[in-house]
C-alpha cells in the first residue's frame, strides 16, 4: 500500500472489534514511532502500550462519558512527555509538536497493518496516570484506542456515534488550510 493510500484509509472509527496484540506488534508500532523526526533527535515520546487484560479493563475506567465504546479496545497507548525532554527555542516548546508527529507515524504503521488507531481526549488524566505509574511531572498527551474495525456497527456506540461512522467527516476546504506565500 502507498503511503498516500494509508493517509486516505486511517479513519478513527469507534466501532472497535478484536485484534490480535501481542509484543512484537508493539514493537513495530514502536519502532515506526521511534523513526519520527524531533528537534535535534530528543525523542521526547514515551509510549506505554496496554494490552494486559487487567491492566486495559482499570485504564477503561479512566474514560469520560461518550466514550464507552472504548471497552471494546485490544489494546490502548498512552502517549506522554515532557517539556524539558525537547528543545524550547524562546517561547516555543516541542515536546507536543515531536510527540505528535511520532503519533502520527504509529497511527499511520497501525493502519497500514489493518488496525484502527483511535487517539482521544476524552479521559482524566490523574486519573490514567495514576493506573499506568507516568510520573505525576509527565504529561498524558493523548490515549490511542487499537482495535480492528467492527462492522455491524458495535453496540457501545451511541446513535450519533453510529451515524458517523458510515462517512469520513468532511475536511475543510484546502482554501481555509493553506495559504500561498504568505497568510
């Protein structure tokens, strides 16, 4: 698959069903992640991949409403940093920017092998921190919801929830996103 085909393909669908998880799908994921470009090669992500039985079904209890379908998940990645594990340049602080980018390659590598990669805000922080052991200094950026694509629609999802996934959310017009030369 072309890398264009991905891109077009990853959607963050909710209705989640089975997927295999085992460590060496973590590491590829990992590994992909880790390839990332960051401001002078600090590498600030840290990943903690969750797909112990115990340890997923505890982290589920760490999501906010609206987010029940989430219990359906394989597997969930928590994505921390730190501000002082990147470069601040003045008033610009990378530690969100590199962590994001290397998200996105472990989003894309996901759903090259067939997964949905679902990253959320929908969770307390304290909260996850506090099941995972992250250090209270980190910062919970995000959780990724894994799983395979379920399709009757999984049950979890509200009716509005549902709706969605039968199309990709519209994008905004590339007029509104980019700009030629100057904004």
């Amino acid at each position: 698959m072309k890398l264009m085909e991905i891109i077009e393909k990853r959607r963050a669908y909710r209705s989640l069903g089975p997927a295999k998880i085992d460590e060496s799908l973590v590491r590829d994921l990992a590994a992909a992640a880790s390839l990332s470009a960051s401001c002078f090669n600090k590498q600030p992500w840290r990943f903690v991949f969750v797909f112990d039985k115990e340890v997923l079904d505890r982290l589920k209890g760490a999501m906010n409403k609206g987010n029940e379908w989430t219990k359906a998940d394989s597997m969930i990645i928590a994505v921390a940093s730190r501000r002082d594990l990147d470069c601040v340049v003045k008033e610009r602080e990378y530690f969100l920017f590199d962590t994001g980018m290397a998200t996105a390659f472990l989003i894309l590598r996901a759903t090259e092998l067939g997964l949905v990669a679902h990253p959320i805000a929908g969770f307390d922080e304290d909260k996850a921190k506090e099941i995972l052991g992250i250090p209270a200094d980190m910062r919970l950026i995000t959780l990724v919801n894994v799983g395979a694509h379920l399709l009757p629609v999984n049950s979890l999802l509200s009716e509005q929830q549902a709706e969605i996934e039968k199309t990709r959310p519209e994008r905004l017009p590339l007029a509104e996103i980019m700009r030629l030369n100057r904004y």
